[in-house]
C-alpha cells in the first residue's frame, strides 16, 4: 500500500539544513524497524516547510499503532522522534497532537480511464 503523510518543519535554514543532514545518515535502529515493521520503501521531499513521505507497505506487516508502541517502548528511537521533534511541526490542516498527516488521494492516472 502506498502512505502519503505531510508534515512541516520549523521555518529555520539552519535547523532545515540539520534534519536534512541527519536524513543522509538515519540511525541503524531506525532503519531496521521501518523494515522489520513492514515498510517496503520511504521517500520525503521538501518544498520551503513542507514534507511529503511517500512510503510503501507491505499491508500483511505493516500496523502503524503497533509500530508507534514498539517506538515508544525503545530508547533509541524515543531519542530519534525526540531529535526530530526539534525541527518538526503539524501542518495548520492536521489534527490535534499528530505531526505527519495524511494526504488526501485526488487523482491517480492508473486509475483513470483513458480519454476520447
């Protein structure tokens, strides 16, 4: 299955420049469990604040509450989401206590029927 989940960052070039940086060289905990929890592939991109993840799941693994409560039970990545909190903020459109928000799908070419 494909996530696409939006996030902002702190409008700070420095801080900006910094997470960017730390993406170059995820910490080894956090790669493996996005694996082991079923993540296939992950991508972000930046546009000025704005991140977009896209990531693809494999739907058989991949249980994003579960994957939360193995974060919140393991120190490493408690100090990845607490490093990444630093730089992060919700969009104006997200609810309440989330920082990645979903997007809403509005066209997909695959799924469209061709033209006259």
């Amino acid at each position: 299955m494909r996530h696409c989940l939006m996030l902002d960052l702190k409008d700070d070039g420095e801080a900006i420049a910094a997470y960017e940086a730390h993406h170059r060289a995820v910490w080894p905990e956090v790669l493996t469990q996005l694996r082991e929890e079923g993540v296939l592939q992950m991508e972000i991109y930046r546009l000025g604040t704005r991140l977009c993840m896209l990531m693809e799941t494999d739907d058989a693994r991949f249980d994003p509450e579960r994957m939360a409560q193995r974060a919140a039970a393991d120190p490493r990545l408690q100090a990845w989401e607490a490093l990444m909190d630093r730089f992060q903020q919700a969009t104006p459109f997200s609810e309440a206590g989330r920082k990645w928000t979903p997007a809403a799908l509005i066209f997909d070419l695959r799924a469209s029927q061709p033209g006259p």
